[in-house]
C-alpha cells in the first residue's frame, strides 16, 4: 500500500496548463474588472478545475497537488514578470 500517490509531471504540466491557467486568469482579469487582491484565488481556482476534471480525472489527490501547482506556478510567473518589466521600466526612465 502507498502512502503517496505516484504524480507524474509531463508536457502537459509544464508547458501547457501552467500558461492555460496564466492567460484565463489574465482574461478575467481584464473582462470582469476583478480587484487585484481577488487575482491569485482565481489562478488557484482554476489551476485546481483544471487538473481536477482534466488532467487528473482519475486520481482525486494527484488532481488537488497538481492543481496547486498550476495555480501558484502561474502566480510565480506572472509575479516574476511583473517584477522584471517594472525593474526594465524604472531602469529605462533612469537612463
């Protein structure tokens, strides 16, 4: 008997539902009008439907990990892009 399912991260994973979750977020963030503050619940909300009724089906606890990695994946790099376009702008202004 396992303690720990077995998780497998593949293609899917890495390059598809990570950026899927990053742009839908970014999608109701500009069409809904969602306070900022709202922003990361909704990337881990959707991170979570998305590996829960579609990449994980069949597997409840590999669906709600997985999930939170989509969901704060997409989180860390849109922080991480935020971050370098502002330092590029500031930096930008200084010259």
């Amino acid at each position: 008997m396992e303690l720990f399912p077995v998780i497998h991260t593949n293609f899917w994973d890495a390059v598809i539902a990570v950026p899927a979750v990053l742009i839908i977020t970014q999608l109701i963030k500009v069409f809904m009008h969602v306070q900022p503050k709202y922003v990361p619940a909704i990337a881990l909300a959707i991170g979570l439907i998305i590996s829960i009724f579609i990449s994980h089906r069949h597997n409840l606890i590999a669906g709600i990990f997985m999930g939170f990695f989509y969901g704060y994946a997409a989180i860390g790099n849109f922080a991480a892009l935020k971050t370098t376009i502002n330092s590029f702008k500031s930096k930008q202004l200084k010259e």
